[in-house]
C-alpha cells in the first residue's frame, strides 16, 4: 500500500510570483508578485530611474532587471497594484518582461536569487479566499474556469 504523503502548506505571506501568461515562447511575459515585502525584494533586482519602493499603485516603471552581481539580465515594465486594489489584499507588482525562454527564465532565477518564491497557478485565488477575497464558491468556479476545455464547458 503506497502512502501519500502532501507537501505542507506553503506560508500565505510568502513573497512569491506566478507566471500569468502561458508557458513557451511569447512577446511579453507577464509574472504576478505578491504578498510582503514585495517593495523592497523587487528593488533589489529591478533597477530603474525611479524609487520602486517609492511608487505608487497605476504607476508604470520601465527599468533593468539585474542579477546579484549587477549584470543586465532583461528590461521590464512593472506596474505596483495596492493592498487594498489587490484581488488577494497582499501588496502586487506586475512585471512584463521579453517573454523568450531564456529570459522568462533567467528573469525568474533572479527573483528566486532575490528571495521571491516560485508560486503554483492557483495560489493566487487560495489566497484571496483565505484573505476574504473570494468566497469558496467563487474560488471554485474561478478553478473550474480555468479548466473548462470548451466555450461550452466555460459557460456552464
């Protein structure tokens, strides 16, 4: 008889990020960083002219991200989203950076370097739930979206 053991829970106040965009090769993609201490993490690999951790929500940076010896990795856009704005009531950026494999990858290797954790696709909504967000109902049918195979299936 094989025993199953699960992973325990993850922190719900993990710094983290999670791909928003499709895996593979793109134009842009787009990473979601949430939770605390996002400020001061993202500082520390996105480099711009302005103060990151000075911005405020619907701002747009544009700027480099770097690894730890300073070295260019990629440029990005980032856009901070408000506690209060922030579908899981953590503080978000988005980051829009090339979406190559190599750079959606490297980008990601620097934010983990950084401190951010690598976050599972549905993180996002189990946090909102568990910060009041979202009630269960609507975490699963935002989950059973998401797997909806047809127009059909996503209508009901």
């Amino acid at each position: 008889m094989r025993s199953t053991v699960s992973a325990p829970p993850r922190s719900t106040s993990a710094a983290l990020f999670v791909r928003s965009t499709s895996p593979g090769a793109g134009g842009i993609a787009t990473l979601l960083l949430d939770g605390p201490d996002v400020r001061q993490l993202l500082s520390t690999v996105f480099h711009c002219k302005r103060d990151v951790t000075a911005a405020e929500s619907g701002a747009l940076l544009f700027g480099k991200i770097v690894d730890e010896s300073g070295r260019i990795i990629d440029e990005a856009i980032v856009a901070p989203i408000a506690q209060h704005e922030s579908p899981t009531a953590n503080e978000q950026f988005e980051l829009s950076c090339h979406g190559g494999l190599g750079a959606i990858e490297a980008v990601e290797e620097a934010l983990q370097k950084a401190g951010f954790e690598r976050g599972r696709s549905t993180e996002l909504l189990e946090r909102a739930h568990l910060n009041g967000k979202l009630s269960l109902i609507e975490l699963e049918a935002n989950l059973g979206l998401a797997r909806a195979a047809t127009s059909r299936h996503a209508q009901l």
